[in-house]
C-alpha cells in the first residue's frame, strides 16, 4: 500500500514528513523566484555621461540634424542669448570661460603704417586700458 492510499488520520505528520496540503505540488519549484540577483551599484557619473552623450534629432532651421543632448542644450543656449535673453548670454558666456573655449590667442597682425594718425592715437589712447582689464580678469 502506498502513502497516499492510506487515510489522511493514520500518516505520519512530523520530522521530513509535512502534512499533504502543505508539501510541494508536483512540478512546482520550492524556490520559485530562484536565487535573488545581486545588487548592482550603478555609477552615477557613467549614467548621466551615457545620457547627455545620447544623440537626438533637433531641427536647425528647415533640416534636421542629429547630436548629443549636450550639444542640443548649448546649441539652444546660444540661440536664446543672441535673441536678447541676457541670463542665456550670462551662461553662455561662464560655461565657455570655463571650458575654456574663450582662452585662445589671436595670431593676427597689424600694421600699423596702414592705420591713420587719428586710428593710431585710439589704439595708443585704448592700449592701457586693455592691459588693466586682461591684468583683472581672472584666467
């Protein structure tokens, strides 16, 4: 006689033995979520580099283009500084000083034979007052 053909009353309930309505069914797991995965520390600086560095389609002018978020948020600074909006001007012209997009030397050259007495007496009048902002202005 199997266990299962005996009357529920007279099976024994106890050490490796659980009472039938609690035992596994068959076919089912007794784990079935399975062995939790374990937790990943993500790295927040890598995640909003992925997310600015992501490309989209933004409109310039009647055609489309496609660039970093990045790009998308400058190039929209830009635009709404030189439409007058002086706090994007502001920005604009902050976040460049420090990338450092405005430190670059001027390889020009003038010849100043070419200028006149009036346009030289300028310069010679504006010169001093050149060297006193480049000497405040921090770099």
């Amino acid at each position: 006689m199997k266990k299962d053909d005996e009357p529920e009353e007279r099976r024994k309930v106890g050490y490796k033995s659980p009472p039938i309505h609690s035992r596994f069914k068959p076919g089912t797991s007794g784990n079935p979520k399975g062995r939790p995965k374990p937790f990943k520390i993500r790295n927040v600086k890598n995640d909003l580099r992925d997310i600015f560095l992501k490309k989209v389609r933004v409109k310039v002018g009647d055609t489309y283009v496609f660039m970093s978020k990045i790009e998308a948020l400058y190039e929209v600074l830009v635009r709404e500084s030189l439409k007058g909006n002086m706090k994007s001007a502001a920005l604009a012209v902050k976040l460049a000083d420090q990338l450092g997009v405005l430190h670059f030397k001027d390889d020009v050259k003038l010849n100043i034979e070419m200028l006149t007495p009036e346009e030289r007496q300028k310069m010679n009048d504006t010169l001093p007052i050149l060297h006193k902002i480049r000497s405040i202005s921090p770099r």
